[in-house]
C-alpha cells in the first residue's frame, strides 16, 4: 500500500471520526455523569467494534449483510432500537431528577466500566453504517495483488487510532468541566438533551435506507 493512499484513508476516516454522531454523543453524556474512566471504557468499546465490522468486512459477511434485505433491516433495527433505548433511559433518568424534590449525588448515577463499555461496543457494532462505510473504502485503498486481509486490517488500525485520539481528547476536555458538570440541575438536562439526540439517531437509523 502506497503512503499516498494512507494518508487519503487517513483524511477521509478522520472526517467520519470528527462528523457528529452517538459516539461523541455518549461521551458527551457518560464523562460528566461517570468520570473520565467510564469515558475511556467506551472509547475502549468504539474501537472494539471498528474491529468486529473491519473483520466482517474482511470475512465478506459485511458483504451478505447488505445485499440482503432481510439481514440489512434486522441489523438496522436492532441498532436503532438500541439506540432509542439509550435515549429513552437518560430522558427518564432526567426526568426522575427533575421529579426528585432533593440533589442528585454523582456518585448514584455512576456507571460501571464493563457497563460503559459495552455501551460504547453497541454503539458501534449495532450501526451497519460502519460496515458500510469499510465496504466502500477498501476496494479504492486495496489493490488485488497485495495483502487484503493485512492491509485491511491496517487501515482499521489507522481508523481506530484516529478514533482513540479525537475521542481522547474529548473525553479529557469534559473531565476538565467535571466539577461544573457534576451540578444536579446541569446533569439533568445533560441526560434529557443527549436523550432525546439518541433518540433522534436511533430514529434516523431507522429509516435509512441502502442506495
């Protein structure tokens, strides 16, 4: 693989890792709420899942999922029903808050580790759109003469580093407003406004269809 060809993948998987999305979503949501820890637990669980779709890519299973219909739509909807679900829980979550006549002690709404990283795994590994987007990369960055399967994999690792080092950087950025962030009033509408983007994803996702 020529260096000229990294660096065009490099550019445009740092653009798609930049695009706002449920990834910096749940990171806006989680390192306020959870601490910085928890943010890095589902940083840990994007770049799991950029494997997990990088390999069913490689495997040509990426491949059966979106030629067929059927496969296409259960993915598709299991992905925004997840989601949805996400959304709709920090909504409650804000709403019981509000609801709730005392504060709301940081310490209440922390997460586990395993828990923020399976959120972060689901995120992505629940979003065909992934699959897709190595579906369509590969072929333009891989030629048939060299390593596919190494060179993929290659170019996963290039996308997952560049994962690691925006979201990285996001989730440092938050935990520096950490102390401002753990206000129970500026908790509750951070669950309420991020629960209701989830939402808004999960419908999107819902109704996205294959050109």
């Amino acid at each position: 693989m020529e260096l000229t060809q990294i660096l065009a993948f490099t550019v445009v998987a740092a653009l798609l890792v930049m695009s706002p999305g449920p990834n910096g979503v749940l990171i806006a949501k989680t390192v306020p709420t959870s601490g910085r820890t928890a943010g890095f637990a589902n940083l840990l669980g994007f770049v799991s899942a950029f494997y997990l779709h990088g390999a069913l890519s490689i495997l040509g299973i990426s491949i059966i999922l979106v030629q067929s219909a059927v496969a296409f739509a259960i993915v598709k909807y299991l992905g925004a029903a997840y989601l949805c679900w996400i959304g709709a829980k920090a909504v409650w979550a804000a709403y019981m808050g509000i609801q709730s006549s005392g504060p709301v002690s940081p310490s209440l709404t922390k997460r586990s580790l395993l828990n923020a990283y399976v959120e972060g795994f689901l995120t992505n590994a629940l979003n065909p759109k992934v699959s897709m987007f190595y579906l369509a990369v590969f072929p333009q960055f891989i030629s048939v003469a060299e390593g596919s399967a190494m060179s993929a994999l290659f170019l996963v690792f290039i996308h997952s580093m560049i994962n690691a080092v925006w979201f990285g950087g996001m989730i440092l950025v938050f935990s520096t407003l950490v102390k401002g962030a753990q206000n129970p009033v500026f908790q509750r509408w951070l669950k309420g406004v991020t629960g209701v983007v989830f939402i808004g994803f999960g419908l999107k996702l819902a109704t996205y269809r294959l050109d």
